[in-house]
C-alpha cells in the first residue's frame, strides 16, 4: 500500500491528478492492477487516503506550534514549525495543490484541507496575538498573509530546484516571519 501511495504522489505530482491513470500508477509501484485494486476503489481513492495521511500530518503539526515570541526560543520553536511544514509540503505538496487549486471533486476530502490549514492558521494565529501584533495591524489579514506566504513558499521550493541550501533557506525564511509577524528585533 506504501509503494502505491508513494507512486501515486509522484505519478500525480508528474502529471497532474486529472492526466494520472491508475496503470500509470501501478507501473510506477511496479506492481499489478489487482494489487491496487486490493487497496483503492480508483484513483479518486487513493487521493483520498492520501489526503487523510497529509491532514492527520497537518493536524499534528498545529497541536505542536510552541510559543513564538521575540525571544532565540521563539525563534527556534518558529524555526521547527516551519521546517516540519516545509517536509510535510515536498512529501504531500501534490494532495496540497489539489486542495489549493479546487481540483478535488470529494467534499469531504476538500474539508479535511481547509480544516488541516485552518487549525494551522489559528495555532498560528494565537501564537501571533500572544506576541503582540500591533493594533494598526488586523490579525486574520495577518495570518491570512501567513499561510499564504507559507503555503506559495513551500511550492516553490518544493517544486523545482531552486538552488537553495535547506538550512540556510529555513534560516532566512524563519527570520523573515519571526521579524515580520513575530516582532522580533533586527
């Protein structure tokens, strides 16, 4: 099921979720068409339970946001976060982009994504109120600029090569929010 699940997110992030066929899928797990129909009623299937494994990942990494305030430990917590929600982007950014670009004709796989990016955007959201975001500032617009800035960064560097040295990358991105959204000083 793992080799299926890992083949669909290639084959998907590849061609597109719409141009994937299920043959393309089980020649990329380099197994059979009953072997996946064993798993999956269809493609659709698959993405669905592709899209309970990245939600659940999503859910766990906003019940884990730690307190992010001016301080090096916020910074650190920040800098945690931020680098599970890049990993978890280049592992699930393929189910990610159907969710963002409204290609998932499931209802209900569609709220597991809004409800993943809102329990995110809230962690967020409160860690940013508990830092003191300034009353000239409104703070849904605030975290709505947030995730997407995260989201579109974690596209970017997740869907081509940017040239980018991992840490070195995760260390300015992490200093551009604890700074601009975290009011850390320079």
């Amino acid at each position: 099921m793992r080799r299926l699940s890992d083949a669909g997110m290639r084959v998907f992030a590849e061609r597109g979720y719409h141009q994937s066929r299920v043959d393309d899928i089980v020649r990329a797990a380099r197994t059979s068409h009953g072997t996946f129909y064993l798993y999956f009623a269809n493609k659709e299937d698959l993405l669905r339970a592709l899209a309970v494994d990245c939600a659940q990942e999503m859910e766990a990494l906003a019940a884990a946001v730690e307190p992010i305030n001016a301080t090096e430990q916020g910074f650190e917590n920040l800098r945690d976060f931020l680098g599970r929600f890049v990993t978890t982007y280049r592992r699930y950014g393929v189910v990610i982009r159907a969710w963002m670009e409204d290609q998932v004709s499931d209802r209900e796989v569609d709220r597991l994504g809004v409800r993943a990016f809102t329990h995110i955007a809230s962690a967020l959201g409160r860690r940013m109120e508990e830092s003191g975001v300034p009353e000239d500032v409104d703070p849904t617009a605030a975290v709505t600029a947030l995730m997407a800035l995260l989201e579109r960064f974690s596209y970017a560097v997740s869907s081509r090569d940017l040239g980018f040295d991992d840490d070195e990358m995760l260390t300015s991105l992490t200093r551009l929010i604890h700074r601009g959204f975290f009011r850390a000083a320079a």
